[in-house]
C-alpha cells in the first residue's frame, strides 16, 4: 500500500515538473514602444497638421476681436477727453460722458466674447485630440495583438513610458524581443502617396518681405504628440 502511495507521489511529481516545464517553454514575452508608433503613425501626422490649421484659424479670429478691443479702447479714451475738455460746454461734456459708458460697455462685451472664443476653442482641440488619441490607439493595440499572437506570444509590454515609480518599465530586454519597428511598418502601410510638389516659380527680385510678428493672443495646441501614460 505504501509503495503504491510513493508511486502515486512520484506520478503526481513527474506530471507537475512536466506541466511546469511545458508552461515555461510556451511563455514567452515581447516588447513595444507605443508612444514611437502613436507619434510616427501617418494618421497623427495628420491630424498634428489639422489641429493646426485649425488653430491658425481660431488665432486670426482672435487677433481681429484684439483689434476690435484696440479700436473701442482707444474711442473711449478719447470721449473721456472730451468730458474734460475745457473748449467743451456742459451739454456736451455729458454726451461725451454717455459715449464713454456705452464704449466701456462693448469693450467688455468684445473682451468677454474673446476670453470666451479662447476657452471654447482650447476645450475643442483638447477633445479633438482625445478623441484621435483613442481612436489611433484601438487601431495601434490591434496590430500589437495580431503580431504578438503571430509570433506566440503570451506576455506583451510598453517600454514608452516610466512606472509609477518613475523608473522604466521594461529595464532590459533583448533586441531581438522587440517588435516596434514590425508595429510602425503594420499601422503605415497604408500611407497616401505623397503629394506632387509644385513647380518652383522663377526668382523674383522683389525685396523680401519681414513677416509680421506671432499674435499673443493665446490659442495653445492640445498635446497630440504622444498617448498618456497611465500610472
């Protein structure tokens, strides 16, 4: 009876050292860094240059609502010259006066429909630019699932990014266990051909012309550069 218990044991050990054996010749781990495919994607590139258009738009808009403030500003400032004005009568000191008020008035209807426009238009972009972000990852992550499963693997990982405690995720990893460049190939193999340059007119001899300075006015671009890292 006790001889048969050892047998049992021993089968029971064999199996275990078996299974364990299988399991470790079938794990098997690869790498991806998915902020280089999300930032070379052909689709961001696009989108990258859209954002900006858009925001160059949102930018002229602005710098004409500026000028509109500029314009009533300097209106107000010389109706309030003419309540002081000692050429001036009474009368119309105090219709000068009236002037002035309703000039303030639309400055700060000009300054509250710009700060306005600045918000909504930075709201916009930022939503915009989340809303790429998730859609170009959902694709991304599955050309990352096709190939990983293509090459058997069972483990993958993104070394984009730092841990939660500020140190890579992956600290080594052989070359040869990752598969980024095979992912940025996969995601761009359907990139429009690119656009035929236009002819180069001939030299002209013109003085060249300063550009006019940036506005200030403050559109800022949402950052499309790279996926969030979630801690």
């Amino acid at each position: 009876m006790q001889k048969a218990i050892r047998s049992l044991i021993a089968c029971v050990g064999l199996l275990a050292g078996a299974a364990a054996l299988h399991a470790q010749a079938t794990f098997k781990v690869v790498v991806v860094d998915m902020a280089k495919v999300y930032d070379t994607h052909y689709k961001t590139e696009e989108a990258n240059a859209k954002f900006n258009d858009a925001a160059q738009r949102a930018q002229e808009q602005l710098d004409q609502l500026s000028k509109q403030i500029q314009s009533a500003a300097d209106d107000y400032k010389a109706l309030v010259e003419q309540t002081k004005s000692p050429m001036a009568n009474d009368q119309a000191k105090a219709k000068a006066g009236e002037d002035a008020q309703k000039k303030m008035e639309d400055i700060q209807r000009l300054q509250n429909e710009a700060q306005n426009f600045r918000v909504n238009t930075q709201r916009s972009l930022q939503q915009r630019a989340k809303n790429h972000r998730d859609l170009i990852m959902d694709e991304i992550m599955k050309v990352v699932n096709d190939l990983a499963r293509a090459k058997g693997a069972t483990l993958v990982l993104d070394k984009s990014g730092p841990s939660v405690l500020g140190i890579p995720v992956v600290l080594s990893a052989d070359a040869s266990y990752d598969i980024t460049d095979e992912v940025v190939k996969e995601v761009n193999k359907d990139r429009p051909a690119p656009a035929a340059a236009p002819a180069t007119p001939p030299a002209s001899s013109a003085p060249a012309t300063t550009p006019a300075p940036a506005s200030k006015s403050g559109i800022t671009l949402p950052d499309v550069s790279a996926p969030a890292k979630k801690g």
